[in-house]
C-alpha cells in the first residue's frame, strides 16, 4: 500500500513541472564555452610476451627416495663331488669244469681240435644264437666249447655273437647194418691176425645213458691179466679222432679213456676203437687233429679187433678191454 501511495506522489509532481514550463514559453538555452581538452600522455605499456603455460608433468610426484635393492649374489657354481670310480667289470671268460672236448665249431658234428682240462680259463670271443656254445681263441684259432660244461664269469652280457662261425660239416654216411651171423660148423680157432684181441662181453664191459657227458674208457691187458703199458688206443667216428696211450699222463696202469663228445654226439654217430702203433712221440692228452701235424707221422692201421657202437643219445661206456702179448 505505501508503494502504491509513493508512485501516485512521483506522478503528481511531474505533472506540475509540465505545467509550469508550458506556462513561461521558450527560454534561450545558455551553452557553456567549450573548452580544449589537454592532450593526455598515456604511456604506452610493452605488451609482455605471453608465457605459454607447461603441461603438467603426467608422471606421478616423487615419492621419497628408496633405497636401491641389495645386489643379487652371483653364487659360485657348486662343483659336483667327485664320482667314484666305478669297479670295471672283467671281460667274460669260461673255466672248465671237467676234461672238455675242443671243436671246431658249435656243435658235436663238427672236428675235434683239442682238449681242456678242468680249471683251465680262457676268454670268451664269442657264441652261437642259441648260446649254448661258446668261442675263445684255441692254440691261435677259433674254436667252441659245450657252455654246459664250463663256468661263466665276467660281464656276460658282452659276449657277442660271433660273426665267423663256420658251416656244419656234412652229414656222416650211414652205417651199414651188422650182418646177423650164420652157424657153421666148429673148427679149429685161427691163427690171430691181430697182436691185440678186443675181449668181447667182458664182466666188466658196460653202457649206461648220461645226460652229462658221453664217454669211453677201458684198458689193455696182457694174456695172463696183468695191465699193459705204453700201448695206443685210437677213437674214430667220420674221420681220425684222438690217440692216447695207456700208463701214460699219469692216468693209472693199462688205463684209456676219450671224452669226443663234449655232452651227446648226434643220433646215429659211429664209433670205432681199436689199438693202433704209438707215435714216436705222444704228446700229454694224445695226439689229436690239431696236434702239430696232426695225424701225418702216426700209423693208423687197426692192431686190433674194433669195438664198434652207433650212438643215439649221451651213455658212458666202461670196461672196453683188449688183450695183447
């Protein structure tokens, strides 16, 4: 309301001054000299080269120095203890167990070369596939011996099989069968023909099988049953085998004995033993295929009857004895 009152007094008065001026007409209006103003000096201001303001740095504000890792150690390689040296295994050899028979290849169908007695060692070059036949170096020549017979020892497993084996030698011919003898009338004994006679069906004579090892032994006797010295045995079975002398070697009086074998010889070998002339020399074992010269000086020729038997399995055979002057 006091707002209201204040405008309507404003508007009254201004009417009154209207109307007063309407009243006294037109009055000259008085127009003061125009003064000239005085330049004014304003100083000029150099214009400041504007700073370009700097980015902010965008890494992050230091943060209090830390200090620098410890060096890493560089441990020095740790040297490996010494190893000990191994033990070397000794290369394979056989030693015999027992007199052996020495052949020229792997098997009992090949040629006797020689003998080994018991506890003699040699090194083993060498096997067969099967394994059952190994090969060492015999007075400077391959040769095989029954491994059933001797005993293994060093690195076994080193024993190769050996690249030199030789081809089996040919089948033996066929022994013609014994002709039954026919009856005929007595008549007076002949003359001997031979210095020695076999003593056929002697006691003591016998053949028993042997899964071990095939063997012959016997003797020579004089006529009046004392034993006989100095005397050559031969044994024969596809060619020449082995010649022994009795007495000799330190084997007993009259004493003879072959082991041609090794353990079986193959079904149907025919043997032959008969006495034959001695040498004139007889080495320690007899003389044998591989016996320097071999059979080249000795007379082969039967002074006696031959003790004949066709071998089909391993027997030992005992007893066999001649007589002689």
């Amino acid at each position: 309301m006091q707002r209201y009152i204040i405008l309507a007094a404003v508007l009254a008065l201004t009417l009154l001054a209207g109307a007063g001026c309407a009243q006294l007409g037109p009055q000259p209006t008085f127009v003061p000299p125009t003064k000239t103003p005085k330049p004014t000096f304003t100083p000029t201001t150099a214009a400041l080269p504007t700073q370009t303001a700097l980015p902010a740095p965008t890494t992050a504000a230091p943060t209090a120095a830390q200090p620098p890792p410890p060096p890493t150690a560089t441990l020095a390689p740790t040297a490996a203890p010494p190893t000990a040296t191994a033990t070397p295994i000794p290369a394979p050899k056989f030693t015999a167990n027992q007199s052996v028979n020495v052949r020229r290849g792997p098997g009992t169908n090949y040629g006797l070369i020689g003998e080994i007695t018991q506890g003699q060692s040699h090194d083993i070059t060498g096997k067969n596939a099967a394994g059952d036949w190994l090969q060492f170096n015999f007075r400077g020549q391959p040769a095989w011996v029954f491994a059933a017979l001797v005993a293994v020892s060093g690195d076994a497993g080193r024993i190769q099989l050996a690249q030199n084996i030789p081809a089996p030698p040919p089948p033996p011919p066929t022994a013609a069968p014994t002709p039954v003898p026919q009856p005929t009338a007595p008549s007076a004994p002949p003359a001997p023909l031979n210095r020695f006679q076999l003593l056929k069906n002697s006691p003591g004579e016998h053949c028993d099988p042997n899964s071990s090892m095939t063997y012959f032994d016997g003797f020579v006797r004089h006529r009046d049953n004392s034993l006989y010295n100095h005397v050559c045995v031969h044994i024969r079975y596809y060619e020449p085998r082995v010649t022994k002398c009795t007495g000799c070697d330190g084997v007993g009086d009259g004493f003879w004995s072959f082991s041609p074998f090794g353990r079986a010889a193959d079904p149907g070998t025919y043997v032959e033993i008969f006495v034959v002339e001695c040498p004139p020399s007889i080495p320690a074992g007899g003389v044998t295929q591989n016996t320097p010269g071999g059979f080249s000086g000795s007379n082969l020729t039967p002074l006696s009857d031959k003790w004949t038997k066709v071998i089909n399995e391993s027997v030992e055979c005992h007893g066999i004895t001649f007589v002689g002057d």
